[in-house]
C-alpha cells in the first residue's frame, strides 16, 4: 500500500478476510477504508460468490464487475486460495500467524473446517470474527439463512408497511437491501475495535462470535420494550392516523412526506400554496379534525401540490418552519445538496468505468479515510503475497495453480 496512507488510523493493523456473505465482507471494507491492510482470500476460479450478485453494466453478468462486490471490496488487496485442500489450509495457517484480525463471513459448518481454536492457539494475538446466520452456538446454528429469513426473523418487518387497512390480512414486507447483513458488518467492525483495544491491555486475543440475525432487533427495541413494560402484543397500526396531515403526498415530480404536528406548522405550509379558501372550513379547523376527515382533506392537497416541483415547496415549507421533505429517489440522493456539500459520496475509477459509492457519515479533521481503490480483480495480489510475503517462488506459485490449490 502507498506509504502516504500510513496516517490512516488503523494502518498498523493486518486483516485476513474470508467472506460469503456481505456482513463479513463489509466488516472487512470498514476497516479497509480507514487504513487496515486487508488481504481478502477467495476460491479459485470463481470467486467470491458477491461477485455473481448484480448489478451489472448493461445487465451483462460480469463476476469482475459486479456493482456489490465492487462496493464491498475497496482498498482490499485480493488473493485466491483453495481453502479445502491440505496445503491451502497450511497456508492461512501461515498468513494467520502473522495477521492481527481473523474476519469470516461463512456458514459455521465451514467456519468449523477453518478451526478457529487452533487458529487462535497458534497466535494467541489474533481476533477472529466469525458473522454467521445465527450464531455458531444456538439451536438454529445450522439453518439454512438469507436476507429474507434474517430480516423476518429479528421481527422488524412485522411492523412493515406500518399504517395497513387489515393487520390481519395484509402481510409483512421485507425491508429493501441487504440492511441484516449490512448493519451486521458495521457491528462486527465495532466488535473487532473494541477487541483490539482490550488486546492493548491484555496482550491476547480473542473470538467474536457475531450472529446476524441478531443485529436488526437493535432497531426493534420500542416494539420489544412495549411489550416487556406493558405485557402487551404491539401490532401493526390500523387505520387512520389521529392527526393529519402526516402523510407522504404526490407533486408534480415525485413525492413529498408532510408532517403538521402543531397547529403552527399547519398555518405555515397554508401559507406556502397560498392559503386556499378550503382550508377554512370547519372539518380542518384542528388538527384532530383533519385527521378524522382526511378522506375529504387528501384530494384537495394533491390537487394543490400537482403543480409544485417537490424542491420548491420543501425549501419554502421548511423556511415557514414546516416539517416537510422529498421522499428521496436514488436520483434524489446523488445529486442531494446535502450529501454532496458533506463529501457523503467517494468515486473510485476502475475497469468498469468511475463508480460513485457512499462515503462515510461522519467527517473529522483528526482521522484519515484511504482514498478509494479499487476492488482487486480475481488472484489479482496472489503474486505480490504468496512470493514477497510467504516466501514462495514464481515456480511454486505456477505448480499451485495447476493443481487449484490458488
């Protein structure tokens, strides 16, 4: 890595990564972006299997171009290695004695192969992660998991869409992304500081056994707080919300979501379309009654609204005071004020062409973020690692690959 980098905060720490999953994988990214040398080890000849998961120029699968990997695996360094043949193994053995931090993103039958115990016996300094499904001890360790099943599971889509005519008939629906596994990466590269800094003070390592389902409960906690405090099942809500307008409302060029809690914020956005004669009348006096009449209210505000652009009357709704914003569209997001004034979004130039991805939402003068590399290309460091740091020779290297051991 470039020597300049080596202000970036977590520069002195070595990273070994074996990762199928987007949890382990972006664990890996976090402490890449801020100066880790992460050395992430794939199959031969295939791969990561993020690199077969889209999106993909043109639609055109491409496992060197795959829009998730590419996110994922900045500032990474990229090897192959055949995990299940003897020398292989040997061979993270080797990679492991010299590492600082172990992160797995596996299924825990194959993160059992790895053996982590003897990992950590073999250098008492080294922490491992594993983020597996559900934990590599529980009664579900071995169930089968995706982001679905993770997601239902910690019971935060319960709860979505929150506002339905028939909690009983209209089901749950599953939050968009992968937000499981991705919050799970965050949470496990929290775990990995946290473990180093307690190495500081013990001298030993340690492993941290991170289940994913477990993470989305954090964002559940109100749901599982009503029902420890009151004893009672919380439901999705049914029906109408008791004051209006709190409601998502079309424009001429998308959706705005409009909040008039007080009787202040109501006069103010009235003001904003022009105070229209409607609004006089006695069912919208307060908030409570616009609420109980919303069906008479909605169509009168979308009719006003059909002719605003959502940036205009969300700039003159907020300067009256008014809580009021777009519903952002991807579009939206790239070319927010906010987000581009912040330096939200890092470009990073590569084989695909200049890729913008989402940057980091905190900014501090005191800690350096590494400047985007790009993703490695399959085995495309093997070279560089297997003969300047393992020792091997261009020979060895060759017979290794004819025999798929890389």
């Amino acid at each position: 890595m470039d020597s300049k980098e080596k202000t970036s905060i977590l520069s002195d720490l070595r990273v070994v990564e074996i990762s199928e999953s987007a949890a382990g994988t972006y664990c890996g990214k976090l402490l890449a972006d801020y100066g880790a040398e992460v050395i992430k080890i794939e199959k031969p000849s295939c791969g990561d299997d993020l690199r077969r998961a889209g999106p993909f120029p043109g639609d055109s699968p491409d496992p060197e171009c795959s829009g998730l990997f590419l996110f994922l695996n900045t500032n990474k360094m990229g090897m192959t290695l055949n995990l299940a043949d003897t020398t292989g193994r040997q061979i993270l053995q080797k990679l492991c004695r010299e590492a600082d931090i172990l992160v797995l993103g596996l299924s825990p039958d194959k993160t059992d192969d790895l053996n982590c115990i003897q990992l950590l016996k073999d250098n008492p300094k080294i922490i491992i992660v594993a983020c597996t499904p559900f934990g590599l001890t529980s009664p579900y360790r071995d169930y089968a998991a995706t982001e679905l099943t993770m997601q239902h599971m910690s019971g935060v889509p319960y709860f979505t869409p929150g506002d339905v005519e028939n909690p009983e008939k209209d089901p749950p629906v599953r939050l968009a992304g992968r937000q499981a596994e991705l919050i799970a990466g965050i949470t496990g590269a929290l775990a990995v500081l946290l473990a180093v800094s307690q190495r500081e003070m013990t001298g030993t390592g340690q492993i941290i056994d991170l289940a994913i389902r477990d993470v989305p409960l954090l964002s559940n906690i109100w749901n599982l707080g009503v029902i420890s405090y009151t004893g009672k099942q919380p439901v999705r809500y049914k029906g109408k919300t008791p004051m209006a307008p709190q409601h998502i409302l079309p424009c001429k060029n998308g959706y705005i979501q409009l909040s008039c809690n007080e009787e202040s914020q109501w006069a103010g956005f009235l003001q904003v379309i022009g105070n229209p004669e409607w609004a006089k009348a006695d069912l919208f006096k307060d908030r409570f009654l616009r609420g109980a009449h919303w069906e008479s209210l909605m169509p009168l505000l979308v009719n006003e609204l059909q002719s605003w652009e959502k940036e205009k009357i969300v700039d003159l709704a907020q300067a009256a005071g008014v809580p009021c914003t777009i519903v952002s569209s991807p579009a939206d997001l790239l070319n927010s004020p906010q987000l581009i004034d912040r330096g939200f979004f890092v470009r990073t130039a590569n084989r695909c062409g200049e890729l913008v991805f989402p940057g980091s939402p905190f900014r501090t003068e005191e800690m350096t973020r590494r400047n985007e590399l790009p993703a490695p290309r399959l085995g495309e460091h093997n070279e560089e690692i297997f003969c300047a740091r393992l020792g091997y020779n261009r020979q060895q290297l060759a017979v290794m690959k004819s025999a798929g051991i890389i």
